[in-house]
C-alpha cells in the first residue's frame, strides 16, 4: 500500500536514512514501496533525549533509521524502558509501554515509535510542560 507525504513548505523529512528537504512549495510524495520514512516532527536530536521517555523514544527511532545497528540501540531501549516503567503506576502507561516493547521485537519500529510519542506526551503533561510532542525540547533534523 502505497504512503502518501504531504510536505508543506521547506518541511524535512528522513528516507531511508537521507534527509530531503520540500522546495518552497506544497508538496505530495506517494512512495510506491516500503521505505523508512520519519517527518521532521518526529526525529529527535541525541542532545534532545533529556528525559525518560525521550530516553526511551530515541533508541527506538535510531533503530528505526538504522536496523543494522539494532543490538546496539536494543539495550540501551530495554535499560531506558525498564526504568520508565518502574516509576509509571498508570495502567495505560503500562500497556503502550508493553505494546512499544513487543513491536520493537517484532521489528514494527514506526508502529512502537508511535507509541512511544504517547509516552512522550504523558511526560510532559505529568511534568506540566507547556507543548507536548517529540521535537519538544530542540531542532529537528
């Protein structure tokens, strides 16, 4: 199933690890066949995984762009979500925690970076943070 990008103006996005920039017009992309594809919003800067759940939504991203690197970024996920969850009462919280886990094993990283974008925003919303959201925090790409 074909995904289609609509890019406004200037916007940035990474395919399969290149970052491509929109010219000064609106745009839509239809990408034809599977590819890793992350929209400005969503990409993250090392400097910018400065609290829990962002520690956990960065390695998850990294393995997203970088499967290869796998191993590497698996530990450092299960170290960061093991100590997210250990402080986390919340029953929902939990189960996106769960679910995040279980997609990433499963090799689904864009399905668990979803959801662990909802951690993200229930950090911040716990922590009364003025915007929620991933780029949050710095710039991206």
């Amino acid at each position: 199933m074909p995904l289609k990008l609509s890019l406004k103006p200037g916007e940035k996005f990474v395919l399969n690890g290149a970052v491509v920039q929109n010219g000064d017009r609106r745009t839509t992309l239809v990408l034809q066949n599977k590819a890793s594809v992350l929209r400005e919003k969503d990409i993250m800067q090392s400097e910018d995984a400065n609290s829990p759940a962002r520690r956990v939504y960065f390695p998850v991203m990294m393995m997203y762009l970088d499967d290869p690197g796998f191993d590497t970024y698996y530990e450092e996920f299960a170290l960061r979500l093991t100590e997210f969850m250990g402080v986390i009462s919340n029953p929902a919280v939990q189960s996106h925690c769960v679910q995040a886990s279980k997609h990433v094993l499963a090799r689904e990283y864009y399905k668990a970076l979803m959801l662990c974008r909802k951690l993200v925003e229930y950090e911040d919303e716990r922590l009364g943070n003025v915007a929620s959201g991933v780029q949050n925090g710095g710039s991206a790409v």
